[in-house]
C-alpha cells in the first residue's frame, strides 16, 4: 500500500486511519508554526518586544533611544510615560489577538466533534467513510463499508408493556383499591336492600305469612323476627328460642349462620327449587318446552326442631338434609328421590 513501508503489515482500515492522524498532526503543525510567525513579525513592527528579554529591560533600551542627546526633566518625563504607555497597549493588542485565535481554534474542534456526533453514533463511522472515499477505487468490498449509519435510539412499534414500570404499577394498583371499594360500597347497599319472605310455619299442617327482612340478614336474625310475628298466635312459639327453630327451604334445612345475600348471590339450589326466589309463584313453562329451566318457588316453612325430630321418618320431613353450599342440584324433584 502507498505511504507505507514494505513490511507494513495492517488492514485497510488501519492505513486509513493512520493517514487521517498524520494529517491532523501535519495541520495541527502548520498551525503552530503560523503562531509562531505571527508573534515574531509582532515584534519587529512594534520595535520594542525581542524574544528572551523582561518588560523592565525593552523599556529602558526604547527609553535610551528616545533621549538621545541634551532633555529637559519635562520632556524627559514624558517621554517615559509615552513608552510605558505604548508598551502596555501592545502588549495588550497581542494577548487579545492570541485568545481570539485560541478561541477560533476551540470553536473548530466543537463544530468538528458535533458534526462527528450527528452524523453517526457509531465511533468507526468516521473512519468507514474515509476510507471508502480514499480506497474506492482499489478494493471494492471496502464499498459496503461506507454506508451512512442512522441514529441508534428506541423503535416506537416495540412492545414495552411486559418490562417493569413502577409508574403504571402504582397506577393500576391505585385503580384497582378504587374498584374495590366501589365494589364493597355496592355490595353494602344490596345487603340493606328490603326483602320480603312468604313462609309458613308447619306444625303438621301450613300456616303462611308474609314478613319483611333485609338482604344481609342471616337466618337466625330472620327466626327471631318470625318468632316475634307468631308468638301472639301460637303459644308453643312464645316458650322455645330460636335456636330450636328450623327453617326449610326447597327440602333443605339452611343453618342459621348463612345469609340471604349469600344465596342470593351464589344462585343457591335446593332439591325441589332455587334458594334465592323468597316469594311463591308457580312453574310456568309449557309441558311441551323443556329448554326452559324449572323456576317454580315454594314458600318456606319454619319449623319446631322438637317436631321435625319426632316426625322427620314421616313425608315430607323425611325428604329434608340440611344444606351444604358445596353439593349441587342438577335436577328438582318433588315426591321420593
């Protein structure tokens, strides 16, 4: 390769970047040695500055050639302000002259380094581009080295959603509190919601009525309330508790720590009806469309413990089990399983 001795033993990319540090080197030089030039012919013109001499000593021998011969003290005076006067002026013309130009000097290396930094953040680019001007000719794979790189950065069409964001985080996090409150706040209301029951109570034969309770209310609140509503009518009502009374829905005995909400909203069924209707109404599909799911509801009956025990081998108490949340019904029936 030219320029380079015979036992030179790089790649075309070395070569090329050597000659760009040669000729950075050579013009960083030149620029020296005009400096240099320029401070020399400085002094001849100005006649008082010489190389390696002190302010104090340029002053005297230009103020031993203004005073040649016979002065008065005035003159003599004066002619010394003069010379201090114009030595300093030039003295501060040249310190002015050198920061302007090292000031031009670092404005070229700034300009030069962003245009470096636009072009390309690669940090062969330069080199790539120089040497496919250079070498264009001589190898021609070097030609696929002198594309112009883009600027690297982030792709907007990449999907970033699955990388960690504490912002996002702490948003849906905060979205999430919200909704559940709105959810327990919704909830609360249904539960203060009225309900009104059509039960009766069967002490061998039914005697209905119709009472009023709310949705959150567990059974055993709803016994105590139909205890009250009976108490003036049946007189075995007035002597038992709560605890000795059942009450029997769709052949299923409900404890009474369960909730109509939880019926409710769980669509609870029993073995001959759902949980959740608390009114009575009657099937109404035709005999002939079975799609239509059995719908038929049943008043409930409130019950004496003491007669279910004594009469539970007798129909229908011999058809009621007490309720188990986990146990499905797929099928009503009404007679014997």
């Amino acid at each position: 390769m030219s320029g380079m001795g015979d036992g030179y033993v790089g790649t075309a990319q070395d070569a090329v970047r050597i000659r760009r540090l040669q000729k950075q080197r050579e013009a960083e030089r030149r620029k020296i040695q005009e400096l240099k030039s320029k401070t020399a012919s400085g002094q001849e013109q100005s006649g008082l500055l010489q190389f390696g001499t002190s302010s104090c000593e340029i002053l005297d021998t230009a103020f031993k050639k203004e005073t040649v011969g016979l002065v008065t003290r005035e003159e003599y005076v004066e002619k010394r302000v003069n010379i201090r006067n114009k030595f300093e002026e030039e003295e501060k013309e040249k310190l002015q002259k050198l920061q302007q130009e090292e000031e031009e000097l670092q404005q070229q290396k700034r300009s030069k380094k962003r245009k470096i930094k636009g072009a390309s953040r690669l940090s062969f680019a330069e080199d790539l581009e120089n040497g496919s001007d250079e070498d264009d000719g001589k190898n021609k794979s070097s030609g696929t080295m002198s594309l112009r790189f883009g600027k690297l950065g982030k792709d907007p069409s990449v999907e970033t959603n699955f990388l960690p964001d504490s912002e996002r985080e702490a948003e849906e996090q905060a979205e999430r509190e919200r909704l559940k409150k709105q959810w327990l706040r919704e909830q609360e209301q249904i539960k203060n919601e009225p309900l009104q029951i059509t039960y009766s109570y069967w002490d061998g034969t039914g005697h209905r009525r119709v009472i009023q309770v709310r949705k959150g209310d567990a059974i055993g609140n709803f016994l105590r309330a139909v205890q009250q509503q009976l108490a003036p009518d049946f007189r075995e009502i007035r002597t038992t508790s709560v605890e000795n009374l059942l009450y029997v829905k769709e052949d299923l005995i409900i404890p009474h720590q369960h909730s109509f909400y939880e019926l409710i909203i769980n669509k609870a069924r029993g073995k001959s009806g759902p949980l959740f209707h608390f009114d009575v109404h009657e099937d109404v599909r035709t005999i002939a469309d079975a799609t239509i799911e059995k719908d038929e509801s049943h008043a409930g009956k409130v019950v004496e413990r003491h007669w279910y025990e004594k009469n539970k081998h007798i129909f229908p108490a011999s058809r009621w089990e007490i309720y188990d949340p986990t146990k499905k019904w797929e099928r009503y029936t009404v007679h014997g399983d």
